[in-house]
C-alpha cells in the first residue's frame, strides 16, 4: 500500500470518530450491545463530570478504536505485538464485570482501579512506537477518568449510576460471549472459576473440620483468629499466639550457628520474668528452661521449647474449640464460602442466558450497521471531504486493503490502542 493511500485511511479513522459514521463503524464492528456500552460510558462521564468531557471522552474512545483496527489490519500492530497485553486486558474485564455483579458492599473500587492501571501501562508499549503523542495520550486520558478511583466509587456504588452499570454489565457479557477469540476469554474465566472452587474446597474444609493447626498454618485465618484473640481473651492470650509462631520460626533455622542468639531472643521476650510478652507455663516447663537459659546457657537445641510450645497451643486450642468457632472473625471464613458460591450461581445463570440468546438469529454483524440511517453531509462533514457517502466510507475502512464486504474481528486483546503511523 502506497503511503498516500495510507495516510487517507488514517484521515477517514480521524473523521469517522467525529459522526455519525463513527457510530455506524461501531455498530458493523461490535453490534449494538458495543453501541450501548459506549453511550452508558458517555453518560456515566457526563453525570459524574460534564456534558463537555464527556463527548471528549466518547471521542477518543472511537479514535483509538478505529485508528487501531487500521493498524492491525495493515498488520502494524500484529497479534504477536500484542500477546503481553491480552492477560491483564482480559483480566480487566473479568474483573470489571465480576464487580457490577457483585452486592454494593461487595464492590471495591480501588482494585478495579489498580487493575485498569495495569491495563493501561500493558497497552501503552503497542502505541507508543506507532503514534504521535497527540495520540497516545488519549489512552491516558480514557483511563485516567475512567480508571480514576474516586469516579470508580461513584460509579460502583452510587444508586444514580445504577442503569448505566447494568447496561454495561449485560451488554459486556453478550459483546465478550460473542467476541471471545481463541478461546482466551473462556480460559480466563475457567481458570478464575478453578481457582475460586480450589478456594472454597479449602476454606469448607476449614469451618467444616477445624484445626487450631490449619487456622494458624493460614495467613488470612491466623490473622482473624489474632483478631479475635486480641478482643476477646485480652493480650496474654495474644501472646500465646505470638510465642507458637516465633518458636515456629527457632526451630526452623538450618544454620546453628545462630540458634544460640535465636533461643536467647525466645527465652527474653516470651519466658523471662518480667518479659515484655510473658506467656504462662507450668512451674516444671518454666524451671527447665531457666536451668538452662537463665544463667546464660549457650548450647541451644531446637526441642529446647517443645515443652513450652505444647502448653501454649493446648491453652489455644481450648480457647479455638471452646469459643473462637462462632465468632465475628470465623463467620468471616463462612461468609467467604457464601460469596464464592453467589458468585459461580451468578455465573452460572449468566452463562444459561447468554447461550440461550445466542441462538436467536441476529444475522451478520454488518446488517446491524444498515438499520442506521447514515446520510450524505450528516455529522462533521466526512463524506463531503471524502466525496462518498457515510455507508460507503464505513465499508472502506473495515474492508481496508482486505477486499471483503465482511466487518472483521475485533483486534486481538480486546483492540485497547490508539494507532496513526507517526510523520516522517
């Protein structure tokens, strides 16, 4: 292709964002549900900030999208190029719609932000090398608006924004079940769903049949069970905790050269009168380990506190047994086992919908664009400069250098980018 031919496509992208053609270009390319989930974006920007940034919003969205189907389809940006990018997009989106599933006291707003952060810096390295500056950085701007946490919080949370998250919610899982490429989308999904059942499989056992060992084993349960230790049997039963864990820790130096210092730190902070972390120990546990530690005894052995150690975790585990199960903090460990079930129920019930409404014809994608009615001279002028009508402009530009009255697929990694060949 020649360089002038090209840089006429790039002109056509650029004028097609600014009318209705743009629109028609959406439509051919990802039906009306990529209609709908622009225009509930356009709104949601436009409730959240201005009528003004909000056009300019929808404006670069369609830039970047055109510019960059010119790109991959001229083959500048390849579907090798974009592999890096494709697991944190994708990851994004599941995300995204796994939140506005979500209840409201579900939501967090500050993940999805940091997700879309990572998004944004896995896509910048395909525009970059193939764009002027005035371009890339509308991919800054969509995301730092959208991907802002404090809009992120309105728009999650906030009751005035409700039928533009649903919207967004039902039109994104119908676009991605259509549009899923290579089975990447499915695999991301099953292997978010595996990992969620691997999740709940081990916390079931947990509630089910529960160990002070395997609660104490786990960070997330060693900490509730801290928690709860702290609020409801006071600091002394705190220390207990403490004192399994850092003898836990003796026991497992390799080198021993350094258990002599690690067995003196354990006796002083934990054992010693007066200790800043005193724990209870029976008159004969407490008498061996001064014979030994107390005068300074220096041939330090890794049982040297198994005695200790014992008497600390039966304390614990009457405690764990007696009164922890059925706490606040162990209710937080069923309640997780319930969400995770909503969810895949959630999920399930999406999916049972989605196949259901892919079996109604809807034809071929283009023929959703003929419902529009484009007209000669309508929106900022493109078909008056291009000296063809708005239909004819719109079949350019998905048929470019292809030769097919077939829109083609969605780039791969979900066509993040804004592309124009940078000037000589």
């Amino acid at each position: 292709m020649s360089r002038t031919f090209f840089k006429a496509k790039k002109f056509l992208a650029s004028k097609f964002s600014e009318s209705q053609t743009g629109r028609t270009v959406l439509l051919r390319l990802f039906g009306q549900n990529g209609d709908r989930i622009m225009q509930a974006m356009k709104d949601a920007a436009e409730k959240y900030d201005s009528t003004a940034t909000a056009k300019q919003l929808k404006v670069d969205l369609l830039k970047l999208l055109l510019k960059v189907l010119l790109l991959y389809r001229e083959k500048i940006i390849t579907p090798e190029a974009i592999q890096p990018a494709k697991q944190p997009l994708l990851l994004m989106m599941d995300l995204l719609i796994e939140t506005l599933e979500a209840d409201r006291s579900k939501r967090n707003p500050a993940e999805l932000a940091r997700a879309m952060a990572e998004s944004h810096d896995a896509a910048m390295p395909l525009l970059k090398p193939n764009v002027r500056e005035h371009n890339w950085v509308r991919l800054t701007r969509v995301f730092d608006f959208y991907g802002n946490e404090e809009f992120l919080a309105a728009f999650l949370l906030d009751e005035a924004y409700t039928d533009m998250r649903n919207s967004i919610l039902i039109n994104f899982q119908i676009l991605l079940k259509r549009y899923e490429l290579e089975g990447q989308i499915a695999e991301t999904k099953n292997f978010l769903r595996g990992q969620a059942l691997e999740r709940r499989a081990q916390l079931e056992g947990m509630v089910q049949n529960p160990t002070l060992r395997e609660w104490l084993e786990n960070e997330q349960t060693s900490t509730l069970f801290s928690d709860w230790l702290r609020v409801a049997m006071g600091p002394e039963a705190l220390n207990l905790q403490k004192f399994v864990k850092q003898v836990s820790y003796y026991r497992s130096t390799n080198n021993r050269s350094l258990l002599p210092k690690r067995a003196e730190q354990v006796y002083e902070t934990y054992l010693v009168d007066g200790a800043q972390y005193a724990i209870a120990t029976s008159a004969e546990v407490r008498a061996a380990v001064d014979a030994k530690y107390g005068g300074g005894g220096k041939s330090a052995q890794r049982t040297d506190f198994d005695a200790a150690e014992a008497e600390a975790k039966a304390s614990l585990n009457d405690m764990f047994l007696g009164s922890f199960i059925g706490s606040e903090q162990f209710q937080v460990i069923v309640d997780e086992i319930t969400e995770i079930d909503r969810r895949m129920n959630r999920q399930d019930q999406l999916n049972a919908a989605l196949q259901e409404a892919a079996t109604v014809p809807d034809g071929d994608i283009k023929d959703l664009a003929l419902d529009v009615n484009v007209t000669k001279g309508e929106g900022s002028g493109a078909a008056e400069e291009t000296g063809h009508d708005s239909e004819d402009d719109s079949n350019d530009l998905l048929n470019m250098g292809g030769g097919s009255d077939t829109p083609p697929p969605p780039p791969s990694g979900g066509g993040l980018g804004a592309a124009e060949e940078k000037s000589a």
